[in-house]
C-alpha cells in the first residue's frame, strides 16, 4: 500500500494548521485568564488600600476629637469596629491586631483629661500622638508585598503630586 505524496503534503497542512490554531487559541485564552487575574488582584488591592484609607481618616477624627472630649459617642467608635471588622476578612492578622492597637488608645485618650494645646508639646516625642503609625507602617508593607514589589507604594491617601505642579527651588 503506497500513498500519494499529494495526499502526504495535505494531511501535513491541516496537521500544522491544526496545531497553528490551537496555540492560538490557547495562547489567546492564556493571555485572557492572566489579564483577568490581574484585574482581579488590583482591585482586591484597591479595595483594601481604600478600606485602609477610611480606617485612617476616621481613626484621626475620633483621635482628635478625644483629646478635645471626654464623652465619646459609643455610636462614634461603631464604624471603627465596622471597619476592622472587615480588615478581618481581607487582611492579615498583622494589620487588625494594630487596627485593634489604635482603637484602643483612642478609646484611653477619650478616658483621659482634655488636653490643651500646650499639653500637645509633651507628647510631640512619644508615639501617643501618632497612634496610627504601626498600622499604615504595617499595611504599606502589606500592599507592596502584594503587588510583588519590595518598593513602597504611593497609597491613594497621599497627596497627588504631578511634575507640572513641582517648582525648583533654588
């Protein structure tokens, strides 16, 4: 039994044209299942980098307003515990045992006396005036071990700063 080397060429085309087709296709839904993780992965960042950003803008508030006051609304540390309470879901350990950390020393500075802003000066050297600097050191390092990077990442709570904005001095 001979075959026809005309017949040989052609399977041999549809063989490499089957194979052609196939690496694309794989390739294609390679390329759309990386893309798809990927989003996937920026937006859980940016919903904890957000989620982060309203914990530190609310914590401030009520830290501020505990040096000012001795009554502290229950219902004012409600959405700090909501917060945390979703760090807990999508956060490591790490950053809600600090989230916890600052709660609670805002919580003792609402126990405390009122304090002036003379009695600001003593506690400029102590970490009681920047209770949340473990927890935004804890969760830069968080963010940029996430996207893979061993440089600190500009959170979204910092200022915009664009280069036609940047003056020379000097």
């Amino acid at each position: 039994m001979t075959i026809d080397s005309a017949y040989v060429s052609a399977l041999a085309a549809l063989a490499g044209s089957l194979v052609g087709g196939l690496t694309s296709v794989t390739g294609s839904w390679i390329s759309q299942y990386v893309q798809l993780r990927a989003r996937q992965q920026m937006e859980h960042f940016k919903r904890r980098e957000e989620l982060y950003k309203q914990f530190i803008e609310e914590a401030s508030r009520l830290y501020t307003d505990a040096f000012e006051h001795n009554e502290a609304q229950v219902s004012n540390l409600i959405g700090l515990y909501s917060l945390i309470s979703m760090m807990r879901v999508v956060s490591s350990p790490a950053i809600v045992a600090d989230a916890e950390k600052v709660v609670r020393v805002i919580v003792d500075t609402y126990l405390a006396p009122n304090r002036t802003f003379r009695d600001v000066k003593e506690f400029l050297d102590d970490d009681q005036m920047d209770p949340l600097r473990e927890f935004s050191r804890a969760c830069r390092e968080e963010l940029a071990t996430d996207v893979g990077t061993a440089r600190p990442l500009r959170l979204a709570i910092e200022p915009e700063r664009s280069p036609s904005r940047v003056r020379r001095v000097g």
